[in-house]
C-alpha cells in the first residue's frame, strides 16, 4: 500500500478508490491492468486504483466477501458504492466513477 497506509485507511478518504480483487493464477485478471492503465488515464489522480492479491492478502478478501476475481469494487469514504466481478471494461468503469463523482 502506498504512503505505509492501511488499506482501511486508503478506502475512507474523500476521493474514489477502485480495488481490483485477483490473483496471480486468474486468466481473467492479467485482463486488466492494460484496461485499468487505460482508465488511469482518464482520470488521472482523481481515483486512486489498487490491486489487490486475494492470496496474499485473504483476510482483506474475506472482509469483502470477494469469491471471485477478478472482482472490482469502488470505495468512497469507506463505503461501498459499486461492485462487479469479472473483466470489465474502462468505459464502463469510467461511467460508473462519473456516477458516484460526476466532476471526473
């Protein structure tokens, strides 16, 4: 985690963290990262994106009820605002952040 911040502590500041959940033996999770690179770029620093291994971090995994991967979950201030598991795409991750924070 960046800044020796909790994960707790990223997912409860005032701007939208997307956590993509996977792991390393997923197909569909080596998806994502040129789909989230492609997201990043839209938005800039406006989201913060972590990915998150669900085997090296389980009880995190187990928190969020995550049993599948991948499985992407946006936070604001600690919240759950969106969830979906499986490959998604960056217009649609960008349409639903435009929903939760409209000036994106």
């Amino acid at each position: 985690m960046s800044n020796n911040k909790s994960f707790g502590e990223i997912i409860k500041g005032d701007k939208p963290v997307l956590v993509d959940f996977s792991a390393e033996w997923c197909g569909p999770c080596k998806m994502m990262p040129p789909i989230l690179k492609e997201l990043k770029d839209k938005v800039g620093d406006s989201v913060t994106i972590l990915k998150i291994d669900i085997d090296r971090n389980q009880s995190v995994a187990a928190a969020y009820n995550i049993q599948s991967v991948p499985t992407l979950v946006v936070f604001m201030k600690g919240e759950v605002k969106w969830r979906r598991s499986g490959v998604t795409s960056a217009a649609e991750l960008k349409s639903q952040l435009d929903k939760i924070m409209p000036a994106l």
